[in-house]
C-alpha cells in the first residue's frame, strides 16, 4: 500500500509523537537523549541533495521501538536529510501491515523511507538484525536472574529489567541499529526503481 503525500503529512513530528506517549516514555526518552550521532552515521543522508521521506509506524508498548525508534528519530534529528512523520501504529495496523509479509503481520516498529516523489526507496523492520544475539542474551539472562519469583512478578521484573538494560545499552545498540538503518537505505539508493525497496532489519523465520 503505498504512501501518499497526503497521508504522510498527516503524521506527527517526533516531538509530537513523544509528547503523547503513555507508556515506556522515560525509557523513551533515556535512549534520545543518551545518543550521540556518530558522523559516519549521518554521512549518507548528509550528502543528499534533497531530503528523504521516512515513515515511522511504532508502538510505545513495544520493547523493540524502544531500542528502534527513539534510535532513528535521533538519527533524523541529526540531518537534514530525512524528513520524519511518525505513526501510531495501532491506529494505522492495515498500512503498516501492508509492508510486512504475511507470516510478520503485526510486527513493529516499521521504517519507510521514500524519495520526494513518494517512491519507496527502502523499508526496515523491527531493529537492526546484527542485534538479535545480543536481545536473546539479554532474554536469556534477565530469565535466569527472575527465575525465583512467582508468574505475575517475573513478567513485571522481566519488563522492568529489560527497560533498564536497553537504556544501559543506548549508544552502543543505537550505534548497531543507524549503521545497519543506514546501510539498508543506502543499499536501496543503488537500486533502480523497479528493484526497490531494499529492506533491512529483523528476518523471520531466522535465516541460517
């Protein structure tokens, strides 16, 4: 489904979008304002001789966006080569849905980036893959410390946890997540527009 000029300019702006989140916003906002855009980081979109358009379709509940989107808005905070509106994306499930494949419906965050004209260019999905390994360590250990504790208070320590250790790792996951965003973009830039959109991000099932 493609993306109007119209429909995109119905998003919000970050700020926007941070000023209305009801959940996880701390650790939102702990991860924006811990990163530090590494100019290698930026360098591409830098270079642009017009801006790129990105829509953003996130979640404030989603343990993911929290790593992602915070990542990326920082990211395009940072350049005046990505002009950025952002979705809810349980107010928009059809349209973000229309970018995954099937067996990923309901997958969040999703990042679409488009030319001026409103040409998909690229699309990345959930956060960037090379962090996977170091999301299931995270899983793994935070299971075995909570172990213990009965159903209802794992499931709240769990999250607790998990929050804490994604904000500890701010700068060293947001720097994994623009090089591999970035890359994806640039990779979609090479190709022509009937081969396009290159997508990046999380695969699933997990490729070998």
């Amino acid at each position: 489904m493609a993306i109007t000029k119209q429909k995109f300019d119905q998003g919000m702006t970050p700020q926007e979008y941070i000023d209305q989140i009801k959940v996880n916003k701390q650790p939102f906002l702990d991860i924006y304002n811990a990163l530090d855009v590494p100019d290698k980081a930026k360098a591409l979109f830098d270079g642009l001789d017009s801006p790129l358009n990105l829509a953003v379709f996130t979640a404030d509940w989603c343990g993911d966006a929290v790593s992602t989107t915070p990542v990326i808005l920082r990211l395009a905070q940072a350049t005046p080569g990505l002009s950025v509106q952002v979705f809810n994306r349980d107010d928009e499930l059809e349209i973000t849905n229309s970018f995954l494949p099937e067996n990923r419906a309901g997958t969040v965050p999703v990042f679409i980036v488009m030319d001026s004209s409103m040409a998909e260019i690229a699309r990345f999905v959930e956060t960037a893959l090379e962090l996977v390994p170091a999301i299931d360590a995270m899983d793994d250990m935070i299971a075995k410390e909570i172990a213990g504790e009965s159903e209802e208070d794992r499931r709240a320590a769990g999250r607790g946890r998990r929050m804490a250790f994604r904000t500890s790792h701010a700068q060293e996951w947001g720097e994994v997540i623009m090089e591999s965003f970035s890359r994806t973009v640039a990779e979609g830039l090479k190709l022509s527009p009937a081969e396009r959109p290159a997508v990046g991000g999380t695969k699933w099932p997990p490729e070998d």
